[in-house]
C-alpha cells in the first residue's frame, strides 16, 4: 500500500542551481530558500563545500550559509577532507556525502576512484557521527552511469551496504542523468530496503532527463520509500555527467502527491513563487509543467 505521507527534501539550491554557467547573486540564492523555507520544505540542500575551479557557482557557500542556518535539516554537500573541515567551521549540522556507484563517473566528479573516495570518508563518517552530526550519502549513478551504462543492483546495493555500515543517518539513491525505468526502481528499492537497517533513511533521487521521474517515483512508492528529492522549477544537473537535465520539478511532484490524497505538508503555490526569484537568472527554459500551469493548478 502506498505511504500516507511523504517528506520532500529540496535540493533546487544546491543541485538546480550548480550546473548555471552565470553566477547568480548571493542575494538571490538566499532569498530563493527562504522563500522554500517558507512554502513548508523542513529538508534542503543549501549548497556545496566543493573546489571553487571545478563549480563557480558554488564559491559563495559560507555566505549562503551565514544567512541560512537554522533548526532545519539544511544540508550542505563535501565530498572529501577539505569540504568536511569547512562544514565543521560553517557550524551546520546536516553534512551530504556524494559517491558515484561506478568509477568513470567518480573520476570526472571527485577526481578519484569510487574505492578511493570511500576510504577516504571512513573515519571523516566515524567523526561526524561522533560529533553529532546528521550525515547524508548521495549515491550517483545508482542505475546507470553515462560512461560505463547500466549498473547493476549487486553495485549498488553493495555501496550502500557499505555506507550504512559505516553509519550514514540516510541514503539518497540517485538517478544522474535520468536513464532509470520504474521497474529498475522497484527492483532496486526492493533488494535494497531489506539489506539496510531500518533507523537508515531511503530517498529517492530522479532527473527528469527523459520524463521517467514521476513514474519513477511512482514505483519508489511502491516500493515503500517515502522521501525524495526535488529541485523547486525542474532545476538542475550534475556539471561532470554529460546529458542530464534537471530534477523532477518539486511542484510536479508535489500536484501528484496532493492528487493521490498523500500529505507533504508543502505549499504548492509558495513553491512555484520561490521558482520566480530564480526564474530569470536561469540559461534553459525551466522543465516543469506545473510552473507553466500555474493559473489552472
Ligand atoms: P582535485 O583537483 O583532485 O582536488 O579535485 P585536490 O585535492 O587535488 O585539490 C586541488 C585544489 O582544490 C586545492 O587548492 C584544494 O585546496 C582545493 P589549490 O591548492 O589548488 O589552491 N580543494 C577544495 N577547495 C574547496 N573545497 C573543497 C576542496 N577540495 C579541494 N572541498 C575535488 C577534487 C573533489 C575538490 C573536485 O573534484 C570537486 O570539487 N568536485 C566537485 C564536483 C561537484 O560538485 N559535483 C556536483 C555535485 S554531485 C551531484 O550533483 C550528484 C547528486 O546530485 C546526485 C546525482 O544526481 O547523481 C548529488
Ligand atoms: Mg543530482
């Protein structure tokens, strides 16, 4: 049976607005997540402790931050050493991991093998947990990868069995360049969910590349996962996975939800208000239907 209650984890701050060649103002970005903050979405992804060379649009973390932080699940992403050390300093509380299941993408992403960045975040995992912290791993190219293809369910499975061993609060399973189909999904939430304990948090995260992630969330649903990410106006694409477009627009997902009578707790129109704060700094026409709708939703 499908969940009464799904939680939506905003990611349109940090993965919507990552891939955008120009950089929009600080000023911008934070009234951007106020504006979410305020249409009701409790987790986001703010923004990235990344090299300034290899994302430009995300240089401006601590200042997003500064602005930012409050009780919230407000995720910020690190994927090595240097990303952890400047969470600690920002004093936020939510940390995102990111690993790709296959290598090829691991490389372009991170600069290292898939190996390679999990031994590295180890003992970064241990201490955070340590030191309180909520730690969340994004898992990259979960189905497919763009380099290598189709990835198989053991891979992921495995990674994430790893993850949780080395004791993640969630895993958000993503779909990178939007190639999954809902019966892949299915499957893989169904090997998966039974090999993870359950206090680890499942989410499901879809590109809309190919418009498969409202399906693709369908199958998650009944798969039993009940939290995903989304990205307020379709926004979004990972800059080193040639191909992918934006996240399932949150404002979609959310019209399918309230349709099926599941709560979220979201404003659907708030949300589509926050996308217009945004909408004219964005270089591609924003992949959303219920945006373009608006006067009929
Ligand atoms: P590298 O060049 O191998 O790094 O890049 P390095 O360790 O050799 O360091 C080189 C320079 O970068 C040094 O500075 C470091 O200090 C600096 P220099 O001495 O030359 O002045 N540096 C950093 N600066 C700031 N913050 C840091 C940091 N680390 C090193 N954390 C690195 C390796 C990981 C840094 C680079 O590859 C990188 O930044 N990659 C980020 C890629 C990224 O942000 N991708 C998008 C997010 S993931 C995603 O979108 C997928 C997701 O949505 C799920 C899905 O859909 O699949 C989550
Ligand atoms: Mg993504």
């Amino acid at each position: 049976s499908l969940p009464k209650e799904v939680t939506m984890i905003e990611v349109g701050p940090r993965d919507g607005l990552q891939n955008e060649k120009s950089l929009i103002p600080t000023e911008v970005k934070i009234a951007f997540i106020n504006a979410l903050k305020d249409a009701g979405l409790k987790e986001m992804e703010l923004t990235s402790f990344v090299s300034p060379k290899w994302v430009p649009q995300m240089k401006d973390a601590e200042a997003v931050l500064e602005h930012c932080l409050d009780k919230r699940r407000n995720f910020v992403l690190a994927p090595n050493q240097k990303g952890v050390e400047r969470f600690y300093q920002s004093g936020a509380g939510h940390i995102a991991v990111f690993v790709g299941v296959s290598d090829s993408f691991n490389k372009k992403n991170i600069n290292k093998t898939t190996e390679e960045s999990m031994i590295e975040l180890k003992p970064l995992i241990r201490d955070l947990k340590e030191n309180g912290k909520f730690v969340r791993a994004c898992i990259s190219t979960a189905f497919f990868c763009p380099y290598e293809g189709k990835v198989s369910i053991e891979d992921t499975v495995k990674l994430c069995e790893t993850f949780a061993a080395y004791g993640v609060d969630e895993l958000s399973v993503a779909d990178t360049v939007g190639m999954a189909n809902p019966k892949h999904v299915h499957e893989l939430f169904t090997v998966l969910k039974p090999s993870l304990p359950e206090s680890v948090l499942l989410t499901g995260h879809f590109h809309n590349t190919r418009g498969m992630a409202l399906a693709n969330i369908y199958a998650s649903l009944e798969a039993g996962i009940s939290r995903f990410d989304s990205s307020a106006g379709g926004l979004g694409g990972c800059p080193f996975a040639p191909g992918a477009s934006g996240n399932v627009a949150t404002e979609d997902v959310l019209f399918m939800l309230a349709e099926m009578e599941i709560e979220t707790g979201v404003n659907i129109e708030k949300v589509v208000s926050a996308v217009d704060l945004v909408a004219p700094y964005m270089s591609r026409p924003l992949d959303s239907k219920i945006y373009h709708l608006r006067e009929n939703i």
